[in-house]
C-alpha cells in the first residue's frame, strides 16, 4: 500500500475567511438534504457547502435516523490515493 502522507493544518484549505453563511441558509440546506434523502432510497449522504460552512447529512437506513453536521470555518484537504 502506497504511503498517504497526511499534513494537517499545512496542507488544508482553510474556510473560515469564506463568507459567512446565515442560519437561514444553513436551515434551508438542511431542509433540502432531508427531503433528498427521504425521497431517494439509494443515497445514503448529502452535502452542501458554500462560504465558510458545510452541512453533511447521513442516512442510516438500519436505525432509520439521519443524522446532520454542520462546520463553520472548517479545513478541508483532497488526498490523492
């Protein structure tokens, strides 16, 4: 297995001077992504992120529960495999 190094914070983009998103908004994302996963048997995770938030929902089908993570002024990184 190839090495992934892994430098956090350096190598992170970091969202929190990204503009900063309402609870309205953030409300209204989570809205969408429960109707989406509701909705739509086969995803299993929405997510949405403008600004300097995200909002990642998950569905657990066993527990029938979805549960939402909201990060404001996050850090974010893409690892190539």
């Amino acid at each position: 297995m190839k090495t992934i190094e892994i430098n956090y914070p350096d190598n992170f983009f970091n969202f929190s001077n990204g503009v900063d998103v309402s609870n309205e908004d953030i409300e209204t994302a989570i809205e969408e992504g429960m109707r989406e996963l509701v909705d739509a048997r086969r995803n299993d995770y929405y997510i949405w992120s403008t600004g300097n938030t995200q909002v990642l929902l998950t569905k657990n089908i066993d527990l029938n529960v979805i549960n939402v993570t909201v990060s404001k002024n996050y850090k974010e990184d893409t690892i190539y495999l």
